[in-house]
C-alpha cells in the first residue's frame, strides 16, 4: 500500500463509569494570603470554571484544599489571581 492510498484505522472506546462517591482530592501549601483553583476539562462531567477560578481557603496548617466530586480526571492550577 502506497503512503498515497487511505488506510483504515480501527480505534476502540470504552466508556468510563464514575460512581457519584468517586472523589479527586487536591491539597495545595502556600504562603500566599490567598488562593483560587482553576480548572477545566474534567471527566466525565466537563466542569470548568472562569479564570482565575474558585477562591479557596486555607486550613490552620497552611493547606489550600479542594475536592472534585464525581470526577476521575481534571486539569487545575492555583493561582493567586
């Protein structure tokens, strides 16, 4: 087959079943006064926030703290927008 005939490629998905209890969990140390986590492109359920996101507030040790819930995936950062 020349590189100038089409191929077929056969691709395979599976879904991903995430159970309502299923939780991502993100702990974030700063010595900012404050904090906000943005994030986007969760799976399954495509939440996303606006920049510069969620404002988060810091725990007696230090700890910004956030959970995502029925989530297997999610692209965040923190900032100090």
């Amino acid at each position: 087959m020349s590189s100038a005939q089409n191929k077929e490629i056969a691709v395979e998905s599976e879904a991903t079943q995430v159970s309502s209890e299923e939780q991502v969990t993100v702990h974030f140390y700063s010595e900012w006064d404050s904090a906000n986590i943005y994030y986007w492109n969760s799976l399954p359920n495509d939440k996303e926030v606006a920049w510069p996101g969620e404002a988060l507030q810091k725990d007696e040790e230090g700890y910004y703290t956030y959970t995502f819930d029925s989530t297997a995936k999610v692209n965040f950062l923190f900032n100090n927008g």
